[in-house]
C-alpha cells in the first residue's frame, strides 16, 4: 500500500504544481510528501522531479511515469463516482428517439413503465424514421435497427430481428416465387424508405438494389400493399409474424436471411454514464422480451413452400 501512496503523492505535486498544494489536497504535511516522492524515486531508481526553490521540473523519465500513472487514479476516481452513482436516482430530462412503429409499439410503454418508478425523472420520446445524430440533437439514447455501422457510440443488444422477404398468397398466384437474388429483378419490389435490401450470402453481407413502382416511408404501408397483392416487401419480424402465421402472406429467400439484425440501444461515449442513462438500459434489456410477440411464426415460411 505504500507503493500507492508514494504514486499518489507524485501524481499530486504534479498536478498542482507544488509540494505544499498536493500536501494541502492529501491533508498531509509538506515534508511527507516530499518524503513520499523521494522514496518513489528511490524505488525506481532514478530521477522523477527537478527541484529548486520556485518550481518543479519533470524529467524526461517523470513525464514518462505521470502520463501512465495519471490515469491510474483518474480510473479509481471514476470508479468511486460509478459506486456512488450505483443506487442514485434517475433525474433530470431522459430524451429518446426510436423509430417509428417499433418504438410505438415495444418502446413507449417500456418508457411509461420506467418513468412510473421513477416519477422525479421527465421523459422526452421523438418517433421518427430519420438516423438521428445523437449528440448534435441533444438525445441521450437512440433506439437502432439492423446491422450498425462502425461508431464511437456505445451499443447495448436489446433483441434480435429478423427480416422477411415476403408476398401474400395473391401476388404468388401471379408469378413464381424467387429462389435467388438475381430474380428479385423479375418482381415489383414494394420499397421502404431506401431501394436496397439486406441478405447474406455465404456469411457475407450483402445489400441488393431492387426496384418498383411504389414507395413509401411507412411500415405499415408497407405491409398493407404486400398484404394486398402489390409485390414482394421485406419487413422485420413484428410487422409480419401474425400474417405468416395465418397464412396471408408467404416468406421466400430465407437462406438469404441475414443473421444479424437485431434491435439495439445506443448512446454516446462518457467516461461517466449519467444514472438515468444506464438505469434506463438495463431495464429496457431487462424488460424488452416482456412487450415483443411470441415468435410463433419460426419455420413457418419453410412449411408454406413445400
């Protein structure tokens, strides 16, 4: 232990500048420090402070040992801030963005039970399909879908989500279903907000450009023109799973379904999470399966084409 305290004592006098400063912040005596730092020295075997009687140098060796020994104690001093923050309350404006229907749907009433045990905190929910820039807009966490690019947020994995390529038993009447990707050329493709979808092949990615005569940023949209006859659409899970079940619309391409797409909640990247950041996530990973439909529609696809 006196190994730290020597560190602790030299860290000190470097950041304040002085002897007397750190002594008065460690709430020891001058000539202790000065002790402490010299035994550190010693240990070491060489050099760490240029001493004369109006400031202190650094050796090459002492900024060398600082620059690691630093973050040393600024990790101990986020530890002890992320035990006490540990039980603290959740306070102060909690601002969100989901997408649209799944946020409606799965997210808001995961909210509204939070806030319910937490009444103190104020709750701020935007729905858009829009990508959301978190940290210029002021958000503290974005709810995402799909596979996510590369970021400096960090990402919690709430769910997994599955995409269905998928057309009602009408359309099929009309034309054969597709057994490759190259024949979703020959289909009147229903697109969502962007023209291309996401498959893999051979475990890799791969986002094919499809074309139509109807578009629409909307999901539900969406599924009604499929579940009309329109043309192929490729939707998530909870859009489709009860129309899969009842047999109105029909999944192909399933070998090409990519892995993983699932839900996901992220934020920015702080030294220290504020309370009713991480409380919220841990209980939205905690929760999330409490909301979501019984996937009952597993294997269904598979069935319907034999």
């Amino acid at each position: 232990m006196q190994r730290w305290d020597r560190i602790e004592a030299f860290v000190e006098v470097v950041r304040l500048g002085s002897f007397s400063a750190a002594a008065r912040a460690l709430k020891v005596s001058t000539s202790h420090v000065s002790r402490l730092v010299g035994q550190l020295e010693n240990q070491l075997g060489t050099t760490l402070l240029y001493r004369t009687t109006r400031q202190l140098h650094l050796t090459d060796a002492g900024t060398l040992y600082f620059e690691h020994c630093r973050h040393l104690f600024d990790g101990f001093q986020e530890a002890e801030a992320a035990v006490h923050d540990f039980h603290a309350r959740p306070k102060g404006v909690l601002k969100l963005t989901s997408s649209t229907t799944f946020g409606e749907r799965f997210i808001a009433p995961l909210v509204n039970d939070f806030q319910r045990q937490h009444p103190q905190l104020e709750v701020n929910l935007h729905f858009t399909n829009r990508r959301v820039e978190l940290i210029d807009e002021g958000f503290d966490v974005a709810i995402r879908m799909g596979v996510l690019k590369d970021s400096t947020l960090i990402a919690r994995r709430l769910c997994e989500r599955r995409e269905y390529v998928v057309g009602s038993r009408d359309y099929f009447a009309q034309v054969s279903r597709p057994h490759s990707l190259a024949e979703l050329a020959n289909h009147a493709c229903l697109l969502g907000s962007r023209d291309q979808w996401l498959f893999e092949v051979d475990g890799v990615r791969r986002e094919v450009r499809v074309g139509g005569r109807w578009q629409a940023n909307s999901g539900p949209a969406l599924l009604d023109a499929s579940l009309k006859g329109l043309g192929l659409a490729q939707l998530p899970d909870y859009y489709v799973e009860k129309h899969l079940a009842s047999g109105e619309l029909v999944s192909v391409l399933d070998h090409f379904r990519h892995s993983d797409t699932a839900v996901w909640a992220v934020y920015p990247r702080h030294r220290h999470l504020s309370p009713k950041v991480r409380q919220f996530v841990d209980y939205l990973v905690a929760h999330i399966h409490d909301v979501l439909p019984v996937r009952r529609w597993a294997g269904l696809s598979q069935q319907q084409e034999q």
